[in-house]
C-alpha cells in the first residue's frame, strides 16, 4: 500500500528582498498626496488586528506584505506575516520565511525557536532538533525555547529528554502554564500520572487554551471537601471524546455520596445520562440546573488521584432504547460480519494533521470481501475520499446517526470497529464495542506508550504508527484483523 506523500521539506535559503517601494496610498490617502510611512503602517496593521479578531486570517496577508515593504526592520511584522502563512495551512512558504527570519537575525533564540517549531510542523524533527538546540544556547534561560526543544525530543520519540527540557523550562519559569502543560501531558504519557494530572490543571492559563467552559458561580469541588448529601454538577470542557472518557468517574462522585448531573452537548447528553452514579443530564445552553458545587470533568483524574491500576476498562455506557430501524435495516445481523470504520476526527482538532488518515489510503482494506464495511464518518465526507468504485462498498452511517445515542446503537451491531484517536473511539471502548484504534508516533496523552492495550477500555487494541506520519504498518494491521474475522465468520479476505 502506498502512502501518499508530500516532497521531503526543505529549508530555503532567504530570498534576496525584492526592491521595495512605498504603496502609492494606504488607508484613507488622497491619490497623489505625499503618504506618511507612519501613518499608512499604523492604519494597516489597524486593519489587521480587525481581521484577525474575525478570524479571517487570509485576508490579512496581502496587507502584511504591504506593511513589511513600509518597514522592513520591524521583526514582529516578518514573524506575524510567517504565522499567518502557517495559520492559513501554507506551510512550505511559512517554512520559507521563518527560514529566513533566523538566517537574518542569527542572534535571536526566538527566530530560531520558531523555525524549529515549524520544521515539526512540516514533519521534519530530524532537522529541527539542531536548531532547537541553539535556540537555547543562544539563550539558555528562555523556557519557550526549552518548551520548543522538549517538543522536538517528542517528536523524535526520545521522551525522557522532553521530560528533561519541559521540566527545565518550568524551574526557570515556574508560571509558564504552556511548559507546565507540557511538562504534565509527557508525564501522563509515561505513566507518572499523579504529577501529570496535577500538571495539567494549569490548562485555564494557557493563552492559545480554546476551551470553552461555562462561567459557573458555585463553588469548584477540591477532592476533599465533603460531597455527602450534596449536588455536584459535572461540567462539561474539551472535546466530546474527554466528556464520555471522564463521565465514568461519576460513579466516583456517587460512592462519596453525592447527587451528580452530567453537563453536556444535546447530542451526547441523553448518552452521558446512561453512565454509573449519573441521576440526570443536563443540556449545555438550557438553565442550568440546581447544584452545591461543581467539578470539571477533566479535573477529575487529577482531583481523584487516578494512577493506571484504578481503571478496570469495563464498559459503562447503555444507549437507551431499541436500535433505531434505519440502522437496523443497514447493518442487519445477518452472518455477515460488520466493520465500522472512522478515518478522521474534526478538523479543528489541534493535532488532527497527525491524527487522521488520508481516506484514499483506505482503498485496499475497503476492497477487502467476506465482511460488511460501514462508515461513522462525519468529515470529510465519504464520497470525497473514496474511489467510484468502492462507493458501493461502504455504508455510509453519517445520515443515520445525528447523535451520540444513534451512532453507539450502530456500533454495538459491528463485530469490529476500526477508528482513529477520536470521539468515535471513546465510545466505541465506553460500549465495550472490539476497537482497534490508530495512534500516531505521539500518542494523545491519555495512551500511555508503546502497550497496545490501554487500562481506559478492555475492548480496545492500540495499534500504533512506528514512523512518524506512515500509517502503512497500521492499515496492514487493520486488514489482518478484518482478514481474521471474515475467516472466522466462513468469509474469504483477500
């Protein structure tokens, strides 16, 4: 199976600077009148910050080059315009320019910090790891560059050197919640996960943190107080794969004797709602519920001290009620063994580059015969990544399932569910549903390392990616298992 590739990233020499001449008006200027450098520069870069509170990032980049031509020695404008390329998914040509922001500032930490960062970003760490080693050297005491090195020695898989580095960053900078963030994700990573999970309680603080939590005024459970007799509401953060991995600790919550409401999204509150030491679900955006006190749900690991051996990975989640027939009808019990399938997550995802897989390396496991393929996938959509001819060969679930409820009701009828790191793979292994998940070379915290089991869900096998960005060896692990049930079941696999 090939894989589909892009060429091999490079790092371009810094273009020689074009002559620059001052736009002929900016702003408001009247045609022919003298402009003022200074005020065309201040009424550009007015507009910028506009756009980019918008998010309309794109649009800011014709501006910047402008504002770059009326001042060239300002660093910040060249950073801000090679941000912008990366944020706009340019990257060869964000590559280019942080390249030559380092070459033109060889004293900088910073330029070389970033460059460094960008190389991971375009999947070269190899090259990286030099120049994020003379980011600090050029400033030893700069935690975002120790931060920056640590993410290189992640990358490499050289995870006790990115312990190392995120660690050293935060004895320099003991209020930097990015290198405490860091530093708590690597450790969870390596099974220290009480001084991970207390780490990663300084995720509110992080600037580029996209969680949105309600604003709740009752006070927040701290782990010891008494929860006898109280309400505790259990609010909802993160991604919805976080709220049905977390929900099991209600029944945490449940044994100190409190009353729990599990907050959530309206698609997977009624789900939520089926979980141990649940009494009622509560919909994110209705009033909120009578409680005493509140505890976020990602909290909870920490707050409870959770360490591997306190998982026993049983199911805990029910969808309510009888399949629903159009599922049941599409995926009939019929000897034919069934295998559901999600390729990607949400492309908002912060690490979804790395975590989904390009749909056209699925063409081979799809021709596959002797089994039933059905797709829970939501983006992108089926018929934009698969072949003509394998169209007949999957069932698309996504018009079938517009909730959570739904979509667990269909998987509980696959013999074998095939996902990627998602929100699909928490609930396929929160069902007790078999589930073979993709982990990339840098696993999601929460999948320990190198073990292809997992203490979160006994149903589930972790097949992980040994290179980084080739998901060749886990497609083939996919299909031998697809190959193994269609001949259990008297099928033929080729």
């Amino acid at each position: 199976m090939g894989l589909v590739k892009r060429s091999a990233p490079r790092i371009p020499a810094p273009r020689a600077p074009a002559p620059r001449t001052a736009p002929a008006r900016a702003g408001n200027a009247r045609p022919g009148a003298a402009a003022d450098p200074t005020a065309q520069l201040r009424a550009l870069m007015a507009r910028v910050t506009a756009l980019r509170e918008q998010g309309r990032v794109a649009e800011t980049i014709p501006l910047l080059v402008e504002a770059r031509a009326l001042a060239p020695a300002q660093y910040d404008l060249h950073v801000l315009l090679a941000s912008s390329y990366q944020r706009t998914g340019q990257l060869e040509r964000a590559l280019g320019e942080f390249a030559a922001i380092a070459q033109a500032h060889p004293r900088r930490s910073d330029a070389y910090a970033n460059l460094a960062a960008m190389l991971c970003l375009v999947g070269a760490p190899g090259d990286a790891l030099a120049i994020a080693r003379q980011a600090v050297a050029l400033d030893p005491r700069s935690a975002a560059a120790l931060t920056n090195l640590g993410e290189t020695h992640k990358l490499l898989g050289d995870w006790p050197a990115a312990r190392d580095a995120y660690a050293r960053a935060v004895a320099i900078a003991p209020d930097d919640a990015k290198a405490r963030m860091q530093l708590g994700m690597t450790q969870v990573t390596m099974g220290e996960w009480p001084a991970g999970w207390a780490a990663l309680e300084w995720r509110d603080r992080v600037a580029a943190n996209t969680m949105h939590v309600e604003a709740l005024a009752s006070p927040a459970w701290d782990g010891t107080a008494p929860l006898d007799g109280r309400t505790v509401l259990m609010a909802h953060e993160q991604g919805l794969g976080d709220a049905i991995m977390c929900v099991r600790f209600a029944r945490d919550l449940a044994a100190r004797g409190a009353t729990v409401i599990v907050r959530a999204p309206a698609a997977l509150a009624p789900l939520l709602a089926s979980a141990p030491g649940i009494t009622t679900a509560s919909v994110l955006g209705t009033p909120l519920p009578a409680h005493d006190l509140h505890v976020r749900a990602m909290s909870l690991p920490a707050l409870l001290a959770l360490v591997p051996a306190a998982l026993d990975g049983a199911p805990y989640l029910t969808p309510a009620g009888d399949c629903p027939p159009a599922i049941a009808a599409a995926l009939p019990r019929d000897g034919v063994p069934t295998v559901a399938i999600a390729w990607a997550g949400n492309p908002q995802h912060v690490n979804d580059r790395r975590r989904s897989i390009d749909g056209r390396l699925l063409a081979p496991l799809l021709a596959m015969p002797g089994v039933r393929f059905a797709a829970l996938q939501k983006h992108p959509a089926l018929a934009t990544v698969l072949p003509p001819a394998l169209h007949d060969r999957v069932i698309d679930l996504a018009p079938l399932c517009d909730d959570f409820t739904a979509s667990a009701h269909a998987l509980a009828r696959a013999n074998l569910v095939l996902t990627v790191d998602s929100a699909v793979a928490h609930l396929a292994g929160a069902i007790g549903a078999p589930t073979l998940v993709a982990i990339p070379t840098v696993p999601d915290y929460r999948w320990l390392l190198e073990r292809s089991d997992t203490p979160w869900y006994a149903s589930m096998t972790l097949v992980r990616q040994s290179t980084l960005e080739d998901w060749t060896p886990v497609l083939d692990g996919w299909r031998d298992r697809v190959r193994a049930l269609a001949a259990a079941r008297g099928g033929a696999a080729a």
